[in-house]
C-alpha cells in the first residue's frame, strides 16, 4: 500500500515538474508552446580583420548551439524566432608590457584578441524581446603562442561565449 501511494505521489509531482506557462528548457530558456521555429541568416564579416571563415564558423557555430539546446525547428526564413547580424570587429591588442634585457627593446607578453557581433532578434510573437544590440568577447595569449597555428581555436572559444551570450539574451531571456 505505501509503495503505491509513493508511486502515485512520484507521478503527481513529475507531472506538475512538466507542465507550466510555457516550455521549459534544461538550459534556462522559457518559450512560448506557439514557438516552433527559428530563422538564422549568415551573419556576414565586416571586420577588417581575422580568418577568412569567420563567417561560415560564426553561423554554423550558432544553429548548432540553437539546434542543440532547444526543440526549435530552424527553417531558412520568416521563423517565429528570427535572429542575423554581422561580425562588427576584430582586433589583437598588446596586453601586458615586459620589459627587454639590457639592449633590447621594450615587448609585450601577452595580446588579446576581441571579437564583437552585432545582432538583431526579432520574436514574431512577442516584440518585447526583440533586440538589436553588439556581443564581444576575448580571449588572451602568450606571445611565445604561434598565433597562426592557434588563432582557429582561440576564434572557436571566443566565438562560443559570444553564441551562449546571444542564446540568454534571446531565448533564455537572462
């Protein structure tokens, strides 16, 4: 007797875990039941510098993570969710100073990159989420660090960041 009241106890509050004002998702986002689709342009390299496939990558990186992370059909255009932009920015900057030896000139140890993205999100359903606004992001290294063989992956990193800040301010509404 007690192992079915348990049982229907155990139903009851899964039940009550299921459902809610909208569909909950494990990474934080909250979506409207009426939400089943996204719209993800290219978003396009302004930036006058920094690999050639940072757009591909940019892009590919952020369907991917919205694919992943939610049950959004995404569809080429007119999405109930709608999101594009453009890679604003890329620079390398000197971060730290280190002192040469006797004779040798002044260098910087470490440098970072930064990356801005510039995004624009509409949601058909409800406007007040929209937002039209830049993401940046960095990422420091050692200048004994072949920046050539290794930019690739710091882009990757940077980029991650940037699409897990554009995922909360969208969908997870953080």
């Amino acid at each position: 007797m007690n192992l079915r009241i348990f049982s229907l106890l155990l139903l009851l509050i899964s039940l009550g875990f299921s459902t809610g004002c909208g569909v909950y998702n494990f990474t934080g986002g909250t979506l409207s039941p009426e939400i089943k689709t996204i719209s993800i342009q290219q978003f396009y390299n302004n930036a006058p510098l920094g690999p050639s496939n940072m757009s591909a990558l940019f892009t590919e990186t952020i369907k991917d993570y919205f694919q992943q992370n939610t049950s959004l059909e995404l569809v080429d255009n007119n999405g109930d969710l709608q999101l594009d932009g453009f890679i604003s920015n890329y620079t390398i900057t000197p971060v730290a100073a280190t002192a040469g030896s006797q004779g040798q000139a002044d260098f910087s140890a470490l440098s970072r990159i930064t990356i801005t993205v510039s995004a624009a999100y509409t949601n058909i359903n409800d406007p007040t989420f929209d937002f039209d606004r830049s993401f940046s992001f960095f990422k420091d290294f050692d200048n004994s660090t072949n920046l050539a063989s290794n930019e690739e992956a710091f882009v990757e990193e940077i980029f991650d960041q940037i699409v897990l800040d554009i995922f909360n301010a969208s969908v997870a509404n953080w």
